[in-house]
C-alpha cells in the first residue's frame, strides 16, 4: 500500500506498508487507519488522504527481490527528465550512495 504523509506543513513522506488482506478494499482500509494513527504518532503530520493498493503474488512470504508496489503512468516525458518532475526534484531528504 502506498501513502502520503505531510510532516511539519513543509515536507511529504511517500511510505510503502505491506498488507496481508482478502481484496484490495480491506488492504485500503488497514493502511487508511494506520496512515492516520501514524501522522497522529508524529503529532505535526497530516494524513493525506491518498490510498494506492497493489496485489502482490507472493504467498504467504516476501522474498528478496519480490515486487511489493508498481504504479504506471502516462507521460511523454524524457526518462531524465520525468525522473527530475516525479523523483528527484532536488527536494528529497535522502543520501546519495
């Protein structure tokens, strides 16, 4: 399940949580509640209302190198430069290895 998170009103948090649930309606429902109990945690967080399922194929283990999420979409877009738009705008709170 993929979710956004705003923290502080400055920065987004995209999180990846993995759901074991009968249809993709109860997975929304479980990350929904967690999502708000999460920002609720953090205390200047705001849930922001965005719910992506995905049905993984994996049995009853994830394995390494098992695909847990894949979102598609649309662009006429260069790879560089839909990378740059999507990915990473300079924004990130991340380390470069």
């Amino acid at each position: 399940m993929r979710s956004v998170t705003r923290h502080q009103g400055v920065a987004y948090e995209e999180r990846i949580t993995v759901w074991r649930a009968v249809d993709a309606s109860q997975a929304i429902e479980l990350a929904e509640a967690e999502a708000k109990e999460y920002a609720e945690m953090l205390g200047d967080a705001k849930d922001c209302g965005i719910y992506q399922s995905y049905l993984c194929d994996t049995g009853d283990r994830i394995k390494q190198g098992d695909e847990v999420f894949s979102l598609i979409r649309d662009s006429s877009y260069s790879p560089k430069r839909y990378v740059d738009r999507f990915f990473d705008t300079g924004t990130e709170c991340q380390n470069h290895l």
